[in-house]
C-alpha cells in the first residue's frame, strides 16, 4: 500500500452511478465515457467499477465545448 504525504489531498472514488449524480451528469453518458477508456476505471472490491471524482471533472474540463464564444 502506498502512502501519501500528510500534506496531499486524497482522492475522492465513487460508483459510475453516484458519480453521475454528485457531478450532474447523465449515468449512461459517464458510463460510455468509462467503457470507451476515456476515464479510467477501478475495481477494488470485485466488479462494481468506481471513478475518480477529479479524473472525471478534468475530464468534463477538457473537453467542455464553449459554445457562442468567437
């Protein structure tokens, strides 16, 4: 097991589901996002995939369409 520095954030997992909601996102949209490897996925415990929060919303970052903008 690797252990962080008291000083850096930890990272925060959460099933595709309760991402989705916790980011306002649509669950199908997020979980075709993670089955194309997009984002990268983890299964800890067997197979329920889970999402790193900061992964997705960099991920919404990146490729956010600024739409109306010249």
């Amino acid at each position: 097991m690797k252990h962080l520095p008291s000083d850096q954030k930890r990272a925060l997992y959460a099933s595709i589901p309760n991402a989705a909601k916790l980011l306002g996102i649509k669950e199908h949209a997020l979980r075709r996002t993670v089955n194309r490897g997009l984002i990268p996925f983890y299964t800890p415990f067997g197979s329920r995939r889970y999402v790193q929060l900061d992964e997705v919303h960099a991920f919404i970052q990146a490729h956010r369409c600024l739409g109306g903008v010249s």
